[in-house]
C-alpha cells in the first residue's frame, strides 16, 4: 500500500508542509536573568520582548535576536517547565523551530500530526513575535515547532505593542486576514497606540568589523545546527525523516556508537542525533540533553577574534571536541552558558549540491589543532546564507 501525498504548492510531497529554514531556537533556563545576559552581553543577541504574565511584575521569557526576526534565541524560566516530565529527565531544549512556507502548511501539519497519533503541545498564533505555529513532541520529549509569520523587528528597533496581541492558542480562520488588515484594525481601535519594547545597548562600539563599528568584534549571521542527545538514534532518525521531512546527510561510528546528521536544505545538517551514552564520554553537562547548538559568525577572522575577545572576558572557550562530530564544520568554539547549555560558534558550513552528497572524508579540509591565521578558499567558501539588514 503506498504512502499518502499532499500537494504543497504544486509539489508533490510526502507530508502536507515543506521545511524552508530552521528559524528560531528555545532554551529553558534556570536562571532566566544571567542565562539571557550571557548571550545578549556576550554573544550580541538583543532582547526583542519579555513575556511577562498578568499580575506578575518579572518576565518569564526574553526573547533575542540577531537580526530582523523577532527572535531567534529565546529563553524560557524553568517555572514554566515544573510540570514537564521531560524537562526533569534533561529535555531543556525548549524548542526547535523550522519555519514553513505558508500558514495553511501549519494547519495541515496540526491535522497531519493528529492522524498520525503524534502528541502536539500547541497550536495556534504565539506572542510576542506573532508566529502561527505548531509543536510536535519528538521521540525524547523534544518540542519541534513549524511556523509561518515571524514578526520583522524594522529599523527603529521596536517590537509590536501587546495591542495586537490575540488570545493564547488562537485558531486560524482558514483564509485567515492579511497581517496589514490587523493594523489598520488594531489602529482604528488605538489611535494613540503606545511603542513596542526596545532593548537598551550601553556597551560602546569599539570595533571595526567589515567596515562598520560593532560593541564586538564579531557579529552573527544566524543560528545553526542542533545537536542532541537522545536515547535511541535510529528511532529519532525516523521522525525527524518520515514526520518532519529531514534528510539524512551522514551517519558515522563513534567509540562504538552511530551518529546521526539530516538536513532540510543545502547546509549540511540542521539536526544531529547523538546517543545519550556519549554526553558522559564527552564531559557534557548531565543537566542537560542538548550537546550544542550553533551560531554562525560572519568570517572565519571573526570567529578566530571572537575566541580571543571572549577568553579576555573571563568565558571559558573550549576548542578541542572531536571535529568529526561535527561533519560540514571544519573550526569551531564551544561555550556553556550558566544553565549548561553548549553554544558552538562556526563559520560556514559545507553545502550540499544537486546530487545530495556531502563531501568524502579525503575532500575535506584538515582541521589543525592550531588555528592558522588564514584559510585557503574551498568551493562552497562563503556560499552559506548572510544575514539580512545592517550589523548594527
């Protein structure tokens, strides 16, 4: 009997919803206040939004971003979490998100998870950021959130006011209104609308990056790959291939153990699946079943002064993981923020063509445990997505 198919925008595929980007990510974060200044003062994400509830005078979420989405890293209080099973055993990894092309891609999906017997947590439209979305629970109790819509943060670097907010979980009307008709609604209601949230950034713009003057020396391009613990690969390799439409780029054995790479695109992978046994072989943080997620610099010059300006800031920058667990990635910078969440900063990843195949282990560069000064171009040099907007 063969599989079903869906036509998502007159492509034939094999689930009703195609995955263009991997869009945001989510961290639970035991201490909300020091875990999100790490990556604001540290790394250079701003605070777009705090989420803060009725009747309560702190946030329980920041959201950040690097660019114009209204996040790509958000961090959530593990009051959130008390109840989640899955937090308690390690899943803090709030969420993973991949944006789709349309929003009646997120509403086949919410019915394609629910014939398929896959546990979803919500469905509707989230605030702030104004994304319509839907999460899935992967085999080891990981959010997966499809979504369409982000909120574009413009030039004067102000979010949407809580007057546009809808009410939690709200369904789409399937045509839904166009967004622009929900301002001019929301406008004729409040013709006095107050400004949304914008981000204080006292730090002084002392270095030259690229022509223009940065807080540091370095700058983000986007948030990469996933890497997770999980309890049984072969199970996660299902889901993420059949459910959510990744593809397997790689797998290899190591210290006995199958590691797992898929990808959506032309990157290498956007997911890696790692056995759990390996978090204690690699001295990862048992508090946590995230191995590391990325953020990509702009060059490999940033990457190499972003190593030297957070070392003279007292962060502890460990560059000496095994560079076969990370296949596409040539050098790479691992920091832990204080909830034990690993960030891997890179520069570039191997893109994968036509025919599908990643590159064989003699056609790609070796990686010295002494970074050289400068690197000699490959043929996908500097062919990974920019950001958008200015720098700064």
């Amino acid at each position: 009997m063969s599989e079903r198919t869906y036509n998502v925008g007159g492509v034939v595929l094999p689930r009703p919803f195609s995955i263009q980007r991997l869009g945001h990510i989510g961290l639970t974060q035991a201490d909300l206040e020091a875990c999100t200044d790490f990556y604001v003062d540290g790394l250079g994400f701003r605070r777009t939004d705090p989420l803060i509830f009725p009747g309560m005078d702190k946030p329980l979420a920041w959201f950040t971003s690097h660019g114009t989405d209204h996040h790509t890293l958000a961090h959530i209080d593990a009051m959130l979490e008390a109840d989640n099973p899955h937090y308690a055993r390690g899943v803090s990894v709030n969420q993973i998100s991949f944006q789709v092309g349309t929003l009646a891609e997120v509403a086949d999906a919410n019915k394609y998870f629910s014939q398929n017997n896959i546990q979803t947590w919500r469905y509707g439209r989230d605030f702030p950021g104004s994304n319509w979305a839907v999460y899935a629970y992967d085999p080891d109790g990981f959010r997966v959130e499809l979504f369409y819509g982000m909120e574009q943060v413009g030039w004067d670097r102000q979010s949407k006011p809580p007057q546009f907010y809808l009410p939690p979980d709200y369904t789409p009307a399937i045509p839904e209104a166009a967004e622009i008709s929900e301002i001019k609604q929301v406008r004729s209601e409040h013709p006095e609308l107050p400004a949304g949230f914008r981000p204080q950034e006292d730090m002084p713009y002392d270095f030259e990056v690229g022509g223009v003057r940065l807080q540091r020396p370095f700058a983000i391009n986007r948030v990469g790959p996933v890497h997770l613990f999980v309890d049984d690969v072969d199970l996660s390799e299902a889901f993420y291939t059949r459910h959510i439409g990744l593809v397997r780029t790689e797998e290899l054995t190591w210290q006995g153990h199958r590691v797992c790479f898929l990808r959506h695109g032309t990157d290498h992978h956007s997911i890696g699946l790692f056995p759990i046994e390996l978090r204690a072989l690699l001295g990862m943080d048992k508090r946590t079943r995230l191995f590391s997620f990325g953020v990509e610099l702009g060059s490999y010059q940033q990457l190499v002064d972003a190593v030297a300006w957070l070392k003279e800031r007292g962060v502890d920058v460990v560059i000496d993981l095994p560079v076969e667990l990370r296949p596409g990635i040539d050098y790479a910078a691992f920091i832990r923020d204080p909830s034990g969440h690993m960030t891997m900063l890179y520069c570039g990843m191997e893109q994968i063509g036509w025919d599908g195949n990643p590159r064989t282990l003699e056609q790609r560069r070796k990686v010295s445990a002494n970074w050289p000064a400068t690197l000699e171009p490959l043929s996908d040099t500097n062919m990974t997505l920019t950001r958008l907007g200015p720098m700064a």
